[in-house]
C-alpha cells in the first residue's frame, strides 16, 4: 500500500508518468478495494490537486463500501475539496471512477437531506469532466436532480443554455432533458421546456420508457400552456414505438388537451376536477391549473384581434369571467408580462387595445436580426459537417451500396456494390 | 314555387272550382304572366300538380310529414293516396293510409282487396317477364334480352322495389348496342338513383351518359345537367350545383317532370349562385339577363346561352328580385324576400336540409359585401341596414372576423367597425424571427437525434465485433 502512494507521488508530474500510472493503478484497483476500510489515512498523504489520478483511485475505493452517519459528512467534506481541487486532464483518464465518485456524493447528499450542499460542487465537477461544452456526462442529470430538490433553479441555467450535441449515454439525455424541463418550467420558461420536453419524446428509442412517459405528460400540458394547442400526431422522426404507445400511457392528458381545444373553460374545469387525483398523483396538478389559467390569457387575446376597444364587463362575459374586476386583474396581468398591448381607461370601464409597438427598426433590432443569423450560419455549417462525415462512414456506405440498382448505366460510381468491412 | 303557388290561388279564385283534377298544364302557361309580391302558404295542390310520377307522391309524403299545419297534411296525405291508387306500389299505399289512420274518411281507409288484387297481378306480371326473359336469353337476341331487363327495372320501379329496378336497369347495359339505348339506361338509373337518394350513382350516370359519342338532343342535356345539379346540391357543392343549373336549357319544360320543373331549376340555380358565386361570376351569369334590352350578336358565348335561365327567373319572380336587391345592395329587401320563401322552401325534397347553410351563406356574403367598401362603418345604420339589433350585428361580425372574411377591428365603445389592414412589414419582420428560432431549434435537436443514432450504432456495432 505504501509503495503505491510512493509511486503515485512519484508518477504524478508529466503526461507519460500519469499513463505509466495508469496501469499499475489498474492493476492495483483489486486489492485496493479489498483493503477500502484502510484507505482513509493514506488519502492524507497525498495531495488531490498534484496526484488527481492516484487520489481518485483511492478516494472511489473508500467510498466503495456501505458508509456509517458519521463517516458521511466527513467523507463529503473530503470529495468536495477533491472536486474542487483537482487536475481535469488526470480525471479524465478515469471517468468511470471520477463519476462513480461524484454520484456516490450525490447519495450522500441526499440521505443527509442537504442537496443545497452538492450543487456547487457538482458543476465544478460537470466543468471538469466535459470535453466540451457540447458534451454531455452522466453528472449532468445528477446536478439537475440536485438543483430541482435544493429549488436553485438559476445555476441550472446555465447549464441548460449550452447546446447538447454529444451523448454518451442515452438514458443521461433523457433524465437531463427531462430535469431540465421541468427547471425551465419552474422559471416559467417555458419555450426552452417546451424544447427539451420535445427532445425526450421523439428521441430515438427502441422501447417506450417511463422517463418518456412522464415526460410526454408535461409536454402535453406545457404546450396547451405556451402555443395553446397540441398537436394530436407526434412528428415523423419521434420513433414507432412512441407515437404508438405513448398516447395510450396518458390517456387522462390527452383528453384534457382536446376537452382544451373545444374552448369552454366550464368544460375543462369539471374534467380537471373529476381527475384531480390522477393529476395529483403525477405530481402534475400545478401544472394543468396553469394549464387552464391560460386558457382565460388566449381568449383574452384572441379578443384583440376582432376588436379595437371592448368594455370590461363584455371581457367578463366573453372570457366566462365573473366579474369586470377579475377581468381588469386578467387583463392587467397580461399588460405586465407583455402578453398583450392595451391601456385600460378605469373611468369608462373600457379596454383600448393597441397594436404592437415594435417597429423594427432600432439597433438592437438590427443586432438582434444579425446575432440570430451568425447563430444560424454556426449550426448550419455543423449540419454541413455532419453530413459530410456521415456519407464517409463504412455502415452507411455499405447500407448504400446495397440498396442501389443493380444494372445502372448512367452511374459509374466508385462505390461497390458490396462493401465488405 | 312561391310564384305559381299565388298565381294559382288567384286563378282558383277566378274559376271557383278547385280539386286535383284541375288542368295543371294549362295553369302553368298563364302563372309566367302574373306579378307576385310575397310569400304565401304552399298551396298543395298547384305544387304537385307541377310534377307527375313517383317524385309527386315523395314530394306529397314528404310535405305531409314535414309541416305544421294538420289541414296541410291530410290534404297532402289524400292528394298522395289518390295518385298511388293510380299507380301499383302496395308498400308505399300501406304507409300513407298508416299515416292517414283513418282521419280522412271511409274512402281512405286500408283497401285491401285493392292491395291484394295489385299484387297479384304483379305476381303474374312478373312470371311471365321471367319466362320472357330466359327465351330471350336462351335465343341470345341483345335487343330482345335489352327490352327484357328493361321491363323489369319498369316493373320493380313502378312497385316500389327500387333496388332490384335499379340492378335490371343496370343490367341492361351490357346489351345495349346504340348510344340511344345507354342514354335510356343511364336515364332511367338516374331515376332510380334520385328516388333511392344516392347521388354518387347519379354523378357517375350523368357523366357517362355524356361520354356518348353522338350529340345528344336538347331535352336530353337539359335533363342530364338538372341531374347532375341536383347531385352537387346534394354534396353541398353549392357552386357546381349553380354551375349545372344555369346551364340547363329551355327545352327543359315539363319533360322532366317526374324529378323536376323550371321553378325548381331556378330556385336552386338562382340561391345557390347567390351563395357562392362573387360577384363577377353573379354578374356575368344572371344578372345581365336580367336587364331589359336583348343581347347583340357578338356578345360572350356564356350569356347568350344563358338567356334561358332569365326565362326561367321569370318563373320565381321573388328569387329574381331577390338577386337585384342583393346585387345592388338593398339588403333589407334581399333579406325579406329569403325570408318570405323559408317556410315553402323547406318544405322541398332536395332543398330542405340546404336551406339554413345558404342562407347563411347568402347573410354572410351580405355583411361582408357591406363593409368592403368603407373605412368606418357605424353598426346602427349597418344595423338598420339588416334589420338586426347592434348587439346581434357584432356578435355576427365577430365571428366573421374572428374567421378571417372580413379586415376590421371593432370599436366596440362607440359602435364603430374600422378596416384593418395587416402592417406587412412587421408582419415579415416577425415571421422572420420566428423562422430563424424554428430552424435553430429544429437542426439543433436533429443533431442530437442523430447523435443518439450513432450511438445506437455504434453500440450494435461493437458488439457484432
């Protein structure tokens, strides 16, 4: 044992040590764990930021076994100021470990009941693991998991604003998708949920899951929230299995989307009320009582359309309000969050509506415009790689190569007609 | 219909004698002469005196089962029993005099010996139809086996046995050898059809009908257009319906009787066009034979032919005002003509279940015709204008609004409708930006898709390895 600390002190300085130490800390992993009560001491002696890798393998070791209440916080103590403090390019040479590690401190955290105390921590850890900020690790889920429970709904944030483009693992992308969903949701951002939600359900999948499920739920009732429509068929390139089953796994949702699409509040609220427990239990009823509060918000605009000025009492009767006063309190709400442009006149009771007073034509509409286009070039020239990549892979070439014609005069390609890899 | 139906009670008036057995051709001639003002009752009588054959006694059934007032009904009741007695179909006597129950009297009571008499005479009717019919076929003579089918398709229509008449009919075909014999088979399957409510039998008949090669006589268009008319009506294609109807010839007269008469044509022809045609279309089909001076030689094919249907207007006078008030933006009038002719009109066969959506339609076309014009509309005189309440006017313009037909924004505080016009240039601006997230969000989730693909592949890939 003690030799090993030697060797990783000793091993830690260049690039070509660390592999060198690689191996034999490979090799040395067996024993390690057999001897994990032992290990803590050891950890002292070396130093997280110089010999990452070594303290890694020790530190996954430690932690390897059932840990006692007190051991707990110590321990936690302990991986925080590792993940604080360690070296990104010696923990990538052992991810396995490294999230092995940090998920084991989310446990942690969670049976002490203080997620507040892991979110910090795991996004230096997420920073370190990441390839790039286009890649997507196993902790991503577990820190949003961390952030829903401890309500710091704004550090996700950041998260959720870089594009995901890499994907180690599916189930990681669907877990991220769908925590993050439900933070968007939280911060009432609901375009971005609406986005991620989307991402879930139609991802490739060779069966239907239960994150799906869940998810497919709350993208019903976020899209009656945002567009204030849902659309009954799943896009084409959502897989077989889940345009055919999801549907039938939340009945309940979808006919609150169609009982929706008939406008009548008083229809829709009896059919909230007669499933409530249902909703309850999906722990989705804030969401639905959303859901119908924005029904009031799109009848209210759709008012704005067909008139110019419209008394408040008329609001009330068209909107199925009770009164004006809760009209004018609608009404106002929805001037505030700029939903819709109208100056109420108190004396006569009447509503003036306004057109939208976005002329586009300042700078930072301009800036805006141009932004949105660098943007667009970005990902355009990406597809463009991608492409290009995809037409040079093996598999796809074989599988081209096979479904041409047999005989075809016109086309003397080089590709063969059978491809052997 | 409305026309001929008070012709005739001023006529009835003048002759002080009335029943069914009053001339009806004849009345028919001296009806075109007279002016009519408004709507009256339908007089049963002079409507089914119009038609002859089965229609007359459908229409008759039809009005009894339909209307409100009782008189009507028996009176409709008899005229129908009367005319089946006439004729051989037991299952349909059965049903009227159930209807009757007897209110009519001792002479409208269920005549059994009759219907036992009838059918017995069919029995032996059709024995020996059947044994034409296979010596025919055993001597393999086309005419003869023709004639043979074409016997019995008469011989189930007229008991009332349409479906089996419309097979024989049908049948027929196969040996039919002139273009004469397919139209008289196409003719009569397009009876049967009508009678049997299946108009998609009708459509393919009249289509294949006209595909003959020979020109066919005038009667023969003029019948083939009423029924592909009435087929459109039926699928609620209102403006092929206008379309067929106008192009139906004068020759029309009562040959056709035992489907339809002239005043038909033009009240389905007239209201159907008033409903979906704009109105250059109105203009060009009806409405320039409607002015006084006759046409010169060089104008447009379309309206020469269609001085016909001016001669048919003349039919319906009210329709014919009704169209004028319309075109020249007397709403009020317009509209208290359509309703004048509800009552009879729903009491029609083919029209009954057409009559709300087209005159809806014809209302709708009317508000938005009103406001094309104007930049601000006050709703009181639009109000007055169609005779409604300013409360009832905006419900109507919200909705047609809210559907797009009309670019206006109510002010409702001051009763006040003012044009809108979409800013297009914001309008792009947006769209654009719009666009631009759209894409942004769909490529971005594609790449990921993509990803996961490969990652799929790649895993199925290791480990085939």
């Amino acid at each position: 044992m003690e030799a090993l600390v030697t060797q990783i002190q000793g091993l830690s300085g260049t690039a070509s040590d660390v592999l060198s130490l690689q191996n034999l800390l490979k090799q040395a992993d067996d024993s390690l764990h057999a001897e994990s009560t032992r290990l803590p001491p050891f950890l002292d002696q070396l130093d997280p930021s110089k010999h990452s890798l070594g303290y890694l393998y020790f530190l996954e070791a430690c932690t390897a076994g059932p840990v006692t209440q007190e051991q707990a916080s110590s321990f936690l103590l302990t991986i925080a100021r590792f993940i604080s403090s360690c070296v990104a390019e010696q923990i990538r040479l052992a991810p396995d470990k490294f999230i092995c590690v940090c998920k084991r401190f989310k446990d942690q955290v969670l049976l002490l009941e203080e997620p507040l105390r892991g979110v910090a921590p795991m996004l230096t850890a997420i920073r370190k693991l990441q390839l790039s900020s286009e890649h997507l690790t196993a902790l991503h889920p577990e820190f949003l998991l961390l952030c829903l429970l401890s309500k710091c709904y704004k550090t996700a944030l950041s998260i959720l604003e870089e594009d995901i483009f890499e994907v180690d693992q599916p189930r990681d992308l669907f877990l991220f998708c769908y925590y993050g969903g439900m933070i968007s949701i939280g911060q009432k951002q609901f375009r971005k949920a609406l986005e991620l939600l989307h991402n879930v359900v139609t991802a490739p999948m060779s069966t239907v899951n239960a994150i799906a499920v869940e998810a497919f739920k709350k993208y019903i009732l976020v899209s009656l929230i945002h567009h204030g429509q849902f659309p009954t068929n799943l896009p084409k390139y959502a897989s077989s299995g889940a345009q055919r089953n999801l549907k039938n796994l939340c009945q309940p949702y979808v006919e609150l989307a169609s009982s929706y699409s008939n406008g009548k509040i008083a229809d829709l609220e009896t059919y909230v009320e007669a499933n409530k427990d249902k909703f309850e239990s999906d722990n989705n009823l804030g969401l639905v009582k959303q859901a119908v509060s924005s029904m009031y918000k799109r009848n209210i605009q759709r008012l704005t359309q067909t008139y110019l000025t419209l008394s408040l009492q008329d609001i009330a009767n068209r909107v199925q309000l009770n009164s004006p006063k809760e009209a004018e309190m609608h009404v106002l709400q929805m001037i505030k969050d700029g939903e819709i442009y109208a100056t109420i006149n108190q004396k006569d009771g009447m509503v003036r509506f306004l057109e939208d007073p976005e002329q586009y034509k300042t700078c930072e509409m301009i800036e805006r415009i141009d932004s949105s286009i660098q943007r667009l070039m970005t990902v355009s020239k990406k597809l463009n790689v991608m492409d290009e990549l995809m037409s040079c892979d093996p598999l796809y070439l074989a599988k081209a190569g096979r479904e041409r014609q047999r005989f075809d005069f016109d086309d003397f390609d080089n590709v063969p007609q059978r491809y052997n890899i | 219909m409305d026309g001929e139906e008070d012709a005739s009670n001023l006529m009835m008036e003048a002759n002080s004698t009335g029943g069914v057995d009053e001339a009806p051709l004849s009345s028919t001639t001296t009806r075109r002469n007279r002016p009519i003002i408004s709507g009256e009752p339908l007089d049963i009588e002079a409507y089914a005196g119009l038609y002859t054959g089965r229609t007359k006694i459908n229409r008759l059934i039809f009005i009894a089962s339909h209307c409100d007032n009782p008189a009507m009904e028996l009176e409709a009741l008899r005229m129908a029993s009367d005319e089946i007695k006439k004729g051989e179909n037991t299952q349909l006597y059965r049903e009227v005099v159930q209807k009757i129950e007897g209110r009519l009297g001792p002479n409208y009571e269920m005549d059994t010996a009759w219907c036992s008499m009838i059918e017995l005479k069919a029995e032996q009717r059709k024995e020996k139809l059947e044994s034409e019919l296979n010596s025919y076929r055993t001597n393999l003579i086309k005419e003869s086996i023709r004639m043979g089918y074409n016997d019995f398709g008469d011989f189930y229509y007229a008991h009332g046995a349409l479906g089996d008449a419309f097979k024989s009919y049908v049948r027929t075909r196969d040996y039919c050898t002139t273009s004469k014999h397919i139209i008289q088979m196409c003719l009569s399957a397009i009876l049967v059809s009508i009678e049997m409510v299946q108009f998609s039998n009708v459509s393919s008949y009249v289509s294949k009908a006209e595909q003959t090669p020979e020109a066919l006589d005038p009667p023969t268009t003029a019948k083939l257009c009423c029924a592909a008319g009435l087929a459109h009506l039926e699928a609620k294609k209102y403006k092929l319906a206008a379309r067929k109807f106008l192009e139906v010839g004068l020759e029309l007269g009562n040959s056709y009787s035992e489907v339809i008469v002239p005043q038909d044509v033009a009240t389905y022809g007239g209201l159907c066009a008033l409903a979906s045609f704009d109105r250059t279309e109105l203009k060009a089909t009806i409405l320039s034979l409607l002015s006084p001076a006759p046409p010169l030689f060089s104008i447009h094919n379309k309206v020469i032919d269609n001085i016909n249907f001016r001669d048919f207007l003349e039919l319906v006078p009210e329709v014919r005002e009704l169209i004028n008030d319309f075109y020249s933006s007397h709403y009020a009038s317009c509209l208290e003509y359509l309703g004048n002719l509800k009552p009879n009109l729903i009491l029609d066969i083919h029209l009954y279940d057409h009559v709300e959506t087209l005159y809806d339609q014809i209302r709708n076309k009317a508000l938005i015709q009103y406001t094309l014009p104007f930049v601000s509309v006050d709703m009181r005189m639009m109000a007055d204008a169609f005779k409604t309440s300013v409360a009832g006017l905006e419900k109507e313009l919200e909705a047609l609004i809210t559907d797009n037909q009309i670019q206006a924004r109510i002010d409702s505080h001051n009763k006040i409708l003012y044009a809108r016009h979409a800013d297009q240039r914001n309008a792009t601006f947006q769209r654009v930006l719009q666009t631009g997230n759209e894409f942004d969000r769909d490529v971005r989730a594609m790449l990921l898709r993509a990803n996961l693909l490969k990652h799929d592949c790649n895993l199925k890939a290791s480990r085939k390895v």
